[in-house]
C-alpha cells in the first residue's frame, strides 16, 4: 500500500492505477512459477553493515520485460543481476535466451532464498543456468563475459563508484558490448557526469524512470 500511495504523490492517480496493475501482473507471475519473491524487507533485519545499501523490494516484471524485449539479448549475452535479492529479476531474464544469468547478492538469507526459488522454476525458462554469489557486488570482479548488466538502486555513496569502477576495468580486460540497465537511478546521478564511457541510449518510464546505458568497450584508465 505504501508504494500505491507513493505512485499517487509522485504521479496521480495514472501512477498508482499502473502501481496496482503491476503487482496483480507480479502475482500472476508468482503463481504460474511457483515462486516467491515479493514484499519489502528492510536492509537492516538483513545485514549488519548496511552503510550504503538499500531495503529489499523486487522489480516490477512487465517493466524489466519490457525493457528486455527493447533489448533483444541472444544466446550469446550474460545478464548480471546487482542486488539480486530473492531473485525475480533473475528469474524474469531467464525467460530470455540468454546463455547465463548471474546474480551477486550480499545477504545470505536472500541468496537461499533465490536459490530455493530457482530450483522451483528453472525447468520451465528459457535459460536454466541461474547462479547467485553472495558477497557484496563493490567488492567483487564483474566476470568478463558480461553483456547486460541490471540495477534496481541496490546500494549508493562509495559502494557505487567502486561498482562502475569495477565494471570499467572488466571492459577493459575484456573490450566487448555492454549494456547497463538502471531502474530508479536516483543516487546514480550523482556519479553518472563522470562516467564518459556511458552513453545513454534509451528511457522508459515506470513506477520509478528506467535509463539504460550502451558501455565503450574498452574505457581508458581512470
């Protein structure tokens, strides 16, 4: 209810009818997976060391899908999921053809629950190689074979630079195509002017905006 009345102050009541459009498509979802991924859950019941992160709450599925769909990934393409949560975002990017999807989650308790979630449904997706590493996503190497890479404002501050930093030298370890999608990218403004290396190449617009990024393929050096 909190993020309806949220939709209406930011954007009437068109907003909040959509809101409510997509979690009933959410459920729907849900359903026919046999999956649980829904509801808020505040960082701090989840980690200690919060600093910078964000509360738990998953991805609207018409909206990553339709952003995917703009997108046409193929069988070639690896999707990494920041802040993979309990799995959704996953688990809507494995119903796409994509080779592997990946996810990197600092909460131990929603990596189990991603995993038990995959293990529900990988069966009936497109791609069935769904893996999630927990740790946190500043910390670790983005693997090389990255093609899309998906943020639903996981975290900000230092922890999001060291991200783009990260990703900036797995592009130059490994010149290739890349995209970053970015939904609600609030707190990334504040760093995004010194990211030359990001272009933005499409918008849309959903409970929050969605901006999505085509990477050089090799960024110089900082």
């Amino acid at each position: 209810m909190r993020r309806i009345l949220a939709a209406l102050r930011r954007g009437g009541w068109a907003a909040a009818a959509r809101t409510v459009k997509a979690r009933l498509n959410d459920g729907r979802f849900e359903r026919r997976l046999g999956v649980r991924t829904a509801g808020l859950v505040p960082i701090e019941t989840l980690l200690v060391d919060w600093d910078g992160c964000h509360d738990y709450f998953p991805t609207a599925v018409d909206e990553l899908g339709a952003v995917l769909a703009w997108l046409e990934p193929g069988p070639d393409d690896v999707f990494l999921d920041i802040g993979a949560g309990m799995g959704r975002a996953m688990i809507i990017a494995a119903t796409f053809p994509f080779r592997r999807i990946q996810g990197l989650e600092i909460s131990p308790e929603l990596c189990d629950l991603a995993r038990a979630n995959f293990a529900l449904c990988a069966s009936t997706l497109s791609c069935e190689d769904l893996r999630v590493l927990e740790g946190d996503a500043a910390a670790l190497p983005i693997p090389d074979d990255v093609t899309v890479i998906y943020l639903y404002n996981p975290f900000h501050g230092d922890r999001l630079r060291r991200l783009f930093e990260n990703i900036a030298a797995s592009l130059r370890a490994a010149p290739r195509s890349l995209h970053v999608l970015y939904n609600n990218p609030r707190h990334f403004e504040a760093i995004e002017h010194d990211l030359a290396w990001l272009e933005r190449v499409h918008e849309m617009s959903g409970e929050y905006p969605w901006r999505i990024y085509r990477a050089q393929s090799s960024p110089g050096s900082p």
